[in-house]
C-alpha cells in the first residue's frame, strides 16, 4: 500500500509537534489572550502554529499554567503572563506528553513545579519513536516533579483544580483539567475544535477509547462550562456533544465498511459521509482519520 497521500497532513502535524524546534520559525507568531473567569485565561497562538493552547490560573497565590507550547515561544508567554499579573509560574500541568505541549518545561522549571500523569514523565524521559518522526529523550529538567496515576486536585488561587487521566486515548497520558469554581475545563488533546484529531497510536492511543472518553467527560461537565481545546477555538459543551458525535459516527462508518470486507485502500478511497464530511479542515485529513480509525478497531 502506498501510504505517501495518505500521511501528508499528518506527518505536518507531527513533524510540527514532535521534531526540534529549531526547524519552525516563530518570529511572527504571537499569543491571543482571553479572559474566560475571574481568574482564568487562555492564551492561543495566532499568525502561525504555537503549539497547544493555554490555560491561566492568576490570583493570590500565583501563577499555574496547562501546557506550556515550544520552548521557543516561552519568551512570548512570559510577555503575555506579565500582561496579566506580576511574579514568575509556581505550577505548570502537563496534559500530556508532545512537544507542542511540554516544550517549555525545561524553560520554566526553574521556577515552576511540573505535574503530569505517570506516563508523561516517562515518555519525557526516553526516546520516543514513531513513523512520523523521532523525539528523543528530554534533559531532567523538563522531567514532571510530581506525578499521578488517576488524578490529582490542586487548591490553587481559591480554585479547585482538579486533574483527571483519561486512559488511551489521545495517547496513554493525557489529563483533562477542570477549574470547578471557574466553571472551565483544559481538555488537551482529547479535543480538536472543529477538526478531526490526531490519535497518536504510537503512544497507546485509540480512537475508540478517545470517543468514550469524550462521552465520559461528557456526563462531568456542566451546560454552561467553558472548554478550552488542545487546538481550536473556544467552545461549549454543545460544540463538545457534536464532536463527539462525529467520533462515533466516524467509528461506526468504518466499522460497517470493515463489516462488509473492505480494506483500508478500499475505506479510504470512498467519499466521507455527510455527517463527517465537513470536519476535514485540520492537520489530520480523510485518509489519515480513516486509518487511525481502522487500526484502532483492529488492534
């Protein structure tokens, strides 16, 4: 099989997420900031990729951040921080473990404690290795400090912060991390706005598992809450129920097409149906969804 067309996209993705830095010019990048409580903020990347999106806790007792991007954009986050408050990051979460999301831990740890599930801290620690690409093992200090298994709740600027794993599905480290009090929730990866995901097989991601998570965080979150995403827009609890829907409706039509004998060449080459037609707007196009779909059913 010839997989050239079929990994276009998802090889950009990768190479931007996984690849040194040094390969990406951020000159013209720059963070947007958005007040979304009291003392939550979220700081997305604009004129470029900066990598993951954001989330802010300021107040008495300092700064904590969720993810912190490239290295090369720490500089620009310690600009928009000081826009917000005064004092250096006490906390940084991890949601999981891609150098979109930690690549500044080394950066800041020498004033940040770094939290992250379990898995993170190991894959941080050793060579990682994927068709897509080699990341290899990141200097201690851009190593977790403090890990979990489950979750972990932080008392923080007033806040409940609470910091739940959910197993397989983005990769085998992600966390979700929801400020009660504020009403906001940081789904990392586990939520593309508007586009299909990236599945990091390779790191014990599954797109089946991906989609019952979703409806797992689902039946968490309130009406109102505010969801940040890994990549995207801000969004709502409705914008997270209609991807979850395309999830299951994606699941479900390449199911059947297996159902029915065809293979991946086969799948692929096929129009998408019209309920998963328009999400292909991302990194990740048709061909690549369809297979992270199919060899998640067959593994």
């Amino acid at each position: 099989m010839n997989f050239k067309y079929i990994l276009t996209s998802s090889l950009l993705f990768i190479s931007l997420t996984i690849q040194a830095d040094t390969e990406r010019d951020f000159t013209n990048v720059s963070l947007k900031t958005t007040l979304l409580s009291k003392n939550i903020y979220m700081l997305e990347g604009v004129n470029g990729f900066a990598g993951g999106n954001i989330a802010v806790s300021v107040g008495d007792d300092g700064i904590l951040i969720v993810d912190d991007q490239f290295s090369e954009m720490s500089k620009k986050i310690k600009t928009a921080l000081s826009d917000i408050t005064s004092g250096e990051i006490n906390f940084i979460l991890n949601t999981h473990w891609h150098g979109d999301h930690t690549g500044s831990n080394a950066v800041f740890s020498n004033e940040a404690t770094v939290i992250a599930h379990d898995n993170v801290r190991k894959r941080l620690m050793t060579d990682q290795k994927n068709r897509f690409g080699d990341s290899p093992a990141q200097p201690k200090e851009a190593w977790p400090v403090i890990t979990f298994d489950k979750s972990i709740t932080i008392h923080f600027n007033n806040e409940t912060i609470n910091v739940i794993h959910f197993p397989n599905g983005h990769t085998d480290g992600d966390a979700v991390v929801y400020f009660v009090e504020s009403n906001v929730i940081h789904m990392g990866d586990h939520y593309f706005a508007g586009m299909f995901p990236f599945v990091d097989l390779n790191s014990n991601g599954n797109v089946l598992s991906y989609s019952d998570n979703i409806g797992a965080i689902l039946e968490m979150i309130p009406e109102d809450i505010k969801i940040i995403p890994g990549h995207g827009a801000l969004s709502t609890r409705e914008d997270l129920i209609k991807y979850h829907k395309m999830l299951k409706d994606s699941i479900a039509y390449v199911q059947n097409n297996i159902d029915q004998g065809l293979d991946l060449e086969k799948i692929q080459s096929k129009e998408l149906p019209a309920a998963i037609k328009g999400w292909e707007t991302g990194f990740i196009n048709k061909e690549s969804w369809i297979q992270f779909i199919y060899q998640s059913i067959k593994s």
